[in-house]
C-alpha cells in the first residue's frame, strides 16, 4: 500500500524520470480509421480511432492527452482473445471503455472511469479489443452492452 502510494505521488510530482516502457507523447504515434457503433435501436454512431496495436502503443494508450473530441477515441487491438484489464493512471480525462468481442460485440463497459485511478477495469470474459471513448459518450447515445462495433479488425458472425 505504501509502496503504491509513494510511486503515485512521486509521478504525480515528476520526482521520477520516464516511465520504463512508455514512450514520450511526442515520440508516440497512432494509425487512425474510421469505426461505427451500431445501437440495438438500429442508430449508427461514427467515430475516428487511433489503433493501438502493439505493445508500446497499449502501454501508452491516452496517456497524458487533455482532451478528446467528442467523435475520437482509441481502439485497443490485442490481435486474439485476451482476458483484458485496463486501468487510469496518468489518465487527464474520464473514459467510457468498451470490451469487445471478435465479431465486434460490446461484452461489457465502464463509464466514466476516473481519471488517474489504479483501480484495475476487465473485461467480463475474453475480448479482442477495448475501445475508449471521451466520459458520457456511452450515456449520450445509448450505447449498451450487446451493441456492435465496425471495424476491420472484428469478423462479421
């Protein structure tokens, strides 16, 4: 617990130098494409993602970024079934996270996740990627668990 704490509080001061494998915002960079969220209601929602498809790009994720717009996000692609965790820290804004099947089902989500928290967030059984979206965009369109999400590295049933 001590140990947790005094880590947070030293990054949280910048007492501590870069954190080991994650890179600097400026030496990140992401592909970006176009994903839909289709809603049981039959309502389609675009949005533009960056794909976050390998280790470091996971590792950094929306790490320090003040803002997202309302139509961004980032994909997290594990490229196979994985029992995924996410967390908040060095996170500047709250989340909505979607887990997500193969076929681009949403098994399950979090809103609002709170910014810099260590609290781990999992997916309820195996997913193929965890899509973040700006806090209160899962409120505002109705998105729920079951919903379907387009994009090229789900397969259609």
């Amino acid at each position: 617990m001590f140990r947790r704490f005094f880590l947070y509080a030293a990054l949280s001061l910048g007492l501590l130098g870069a954190i080991p494998g994650v890179a600097p915002a400026q030496d990140m960079t992401f592909p970006v494409s176009p994903l839909t969220i289709v809603t049981s209601d039959g309502a389609k929602h675009e949005f533009t993602v960056e794909v976050a498809s390998d280790h470091a790009q996971r590792a950094r994720g929306l790490m320090f970024r003040d803002k997202l717009a309302a139509d961004h996000g980032m994909l997290f692609d594990y490229k196979r079934d994985i029992q995924a965790s996410m967390w908040m820290k060095n996170t500047l804004i709250p989340l909505d996270m979607l887990f997500i099947d193969r076929t681009g089902i949403v098994k399950n989500l979090k809103e609002r996740a709170r910014p810099h928290s260590l609290d781990p967030i999992s997916a309820k059984g195996f997913v193929r990627g965890v899509l973040e979206l700006p806090g209160g965009t899962v409120s505002r369109l109705g998105i729920k668990p079951g919903d379907r999400v387009l994009h090229p590295i789900f397969s259609t049933p």
